[in-house]
C-alpha cells in the first residue's frame, strides 16, 4: 500500500472512540487527527479523532525529530510541504585554505547531506535476545554538491577544499519510533484499533519500551535496491510473518522512495507492528503506567 496514493483524505478509526495509543477518551480534550507519515515529510492521510493531548505531545516530538534532525536540509531542497514555509538560504561549514567558516548559500547553491540510520532486522525475526542496543547500527550517507560549487565559493585554480558534514549522530530510538508510529497507524488504518493485537508498539511510540530492535529494523542489504519513479514519495506494505504460535503483521517502509541516486535509493525499514486477533481490553480511562516488558 502506497501511502501517497491517498491523497488529502481522512479515515475513521474503529475502536470506540479512545486514543489509539494509550486507550484514554481524551477527556475535555477530546482527541485529535494524526497522520500516518508526518505532515512534514509530505503525509497527507490522517486517522480521525485518533490521539488524545498527552499522546499528541509525544508524537508530536517524534515527528519533530524526523522532520528536523533527520531531513532538515532534505526537506528545504525539495520543497516538502511545510505549514512555516521554507528559508531561503541555509549554512554550510566549508574548509578551504584559508581555514574552516560558515557561509550562508541561496538554497539552490547549498551543498547538503543525508545520514539515513541503518541497523540489523527486527531481532524477534533474527531469533535473537532482547536488547536495548541496535546492533549493527551505521549510516546510509547521501550528499549533494553543485558542479559550480566551488565558483560558488570563489574558489581559486587548483584550491583545495572540502564542505564540513556538521550533522549529529543518529538517534535510533528517536528514529525507530518514528517508524513504528508510521506502520501502527497505518494498521489502524487497514484493520481498526481493535482489529489486531499491537504487542510492544504502542509502549515504544510512547517512549515506554526499552526493547525497540526486537520490534523495528533496516534491511539486511549492503546498498538499498534503487529510487522509485518520480512521484512516489513514501510506501508503507503489509504482509504477515509466523513466530511461534502467532501469525505477526509485518510492515516495510520506505521513506522518500524516489531519492536517490540511480543504483542506490533509500532504504527499507521493517516494524513488526502486531499479531493478528483482537484486543481483549479498550480501556477509556485515564493511561495507566505502562510495562517495560512484554510477553510474547
């Protein structure tokens, strides 16, 4: 199921009127519409009246640190829908001869990288123990320079220099959360809130699950296969896996499927969102605390 294929639309979610992850009514305020992919990276398909205030405030931050940390510069250079808009030139720290400064470029001119977190599949697959840790954790890096950079610059005949990736180290949880929030919702969306039982994924959106690589991981792949057509922005696909006794949903994610260049696009991303059954318990009250641990 592509995501941006549906555009401009809203779903009803099943489930009785309670958020979708901590089961709470909203109370006075109500709950609120949430999006499938972010806003901010292009979504345009909400969940209707699907997450109360406090939930809303988390999830708030998780996609905050999608649009921002991950695909800041990403999103400027590709005019990705913005509800502030987009500045006109950004920074970049460059070092030449002369020593290392930072200079402000018009958005067109401005050399940017892309570091898209990568670790091993969900460990609950890979029949391994549970950790906090993301093993295997590296970067998938993206970069993009003008030919005319360095006249750009004013660079002299045979000068030397090199532009400075000041980007921060991944935050995997951060990022793997914001995964797991993209394929909850859109199971929401395909099954309803009581139409699968959603193991971990909850607590780990609400930051309450320490365990997230046994549930959310990158593709075992070297190089991501290449880039969609253009035009297709995001995909997020359904499919079921047997652990045990349970037959788990499976989603692959894939963000800004059409980036990239021609042999390497981004990469695939696996949640493994719930099993399938029903939920035995929606609770309209308050959230109560919720478990480090679950039992599979």
């Amino acid at each position: 199921m592509d995501v941006t294929r549906l555009k401009n639309t809203k779903e009803r979610v099943e489930g009785g009127g309670v958020c979708i992850y901590c089961g709470w009514d909203g109370g006075q305020d109500g709950l609120r519409d949430e999006h499938i992919v972010p806003y901010s990276l292009g979504g345009t398909v909400q969940l209707e009246a699907a997450s109360c205030s406090r939930c809303e405030r988390i999830t708030s931050y998780i996609d905050g640190y999608l649009a921002n940390s991950v695909f800041g510069h990403f999103r400027v250079h590709t005019a990705v829908q913005s509800r502030s808009g987009h500045p006109s030139t950004l920074s970049a720290t460059v070092e030449l001869g002369s020593g290392v400064r930072v200079v402000d470029l018009a958005t067109k001119d401005h050399p940017y990288f892309l570091n898209m977190p990568v670790w091993r599949p969900p460990g609950l697959l890979l029949g391994a123990q549970m950790s906090d840790g993301f093993l295997g954790a590296d970067v998938h890096k993206y970069w993009y320079l003008l030919p005319e950079f360095r006249r750009t610059l004013g660079m002299s005949v045979g000068e030397i220099g090199r532009v400075i990736d000041m980007s921060k180290p991944p935050n995997y949880p951060a990022f793997s959360r914001g995964l797991a929030k993209i394929a909850y919702c859109d199971t929401v969306r395909k099954f309803g809130l009581d139409g699968f039982r959603p193991l971990a994924i909850p607590d780990i959106i609400l930051g309450k699950y320490q365990n997230i690589a046994h549930f959310v991981g990158s593709e075992a792949r070297r190089q991501p296969l290449p880039p969609y057509k253009p035009g297709n922005l995001h995909s997020v696909s359904g499919g079921t896996v047997t652990y045990k006794r349970l037959k788990l949903l499976v989603a692959e994610i894939r963000l800004f499927g059409d980036s990239g260049t021609a042999e390497c696009g981004m990469p695939f991303y696996t949640v493994l969102v719930g099993a399938e059954g029903r939920r035995k318990v929606i609770s309209k009250g308050p959230p109560p605390a919720l478990p480090r641990s679950i039992l599979l």
